[in-house]
C-alpha cells in the first residue's frame, strides 16, 4: 500500500466517480468494493469526507485505489494498494 493523498480529475457530478485521470493516466473504475464516510470534528465545522475503494484499471495495469471525496478539495486520490 502506498500513501498518496494528490487530487485527480474526475467527471463533475459522478459520485462515486466512473473513470478518473491521475498522474496522466486514465482509469475505468470497475466497481466499487466499499466506501465509508468519515465525519471530522464538527465543533471545529471540518468537513465530512466520503471514501471509496474502488478497483480500477489503464491500459497497462489494474489495482485497488482508495478515493475520497472533498467538498473543499475535490477528489483525491487517498491510496495505492499493491
């Protein structure tokens, strides 16, 4: 698993997102495997994150990403897995 928190292109009001670019490259998300929200602390008004592992595949290569869905960032690509 590797940690890489980068944002990434996806198409506007695809949620979970059905392809994504990052780093150049573009990626067909085959299905998603989970998500889960995570809530951060609301007394100090952080936002709610919603993460999806989804498995995804280029043209040249097919893993696990964990993405998460931002209202102040975007899309983010959160991890790899090998």
């Amino acid at each position: 698993m590797r940690l890489y928190n980068e944002p990434i292109d996806a198409p506007p009001g695809e949620v979970p997102p059905t392809r994504f670019r990052w780093r150049d490259r573009c990626f067909h998300v085959n299905k998603v495997v989970d998500w889960w929200i995570l809530q951060g602390r609301w007394w100090h008004q952080e936002e709610q994150r919603i993460y999806y592992l989804v498995d995804a595949a280029a043209t040249d290569s097919q893993g696990y990403f964990e993405l998460c869905s931002s209202s102040c960032r975007g899309w983010l690509l959160v991890k790899v897995y090998d």
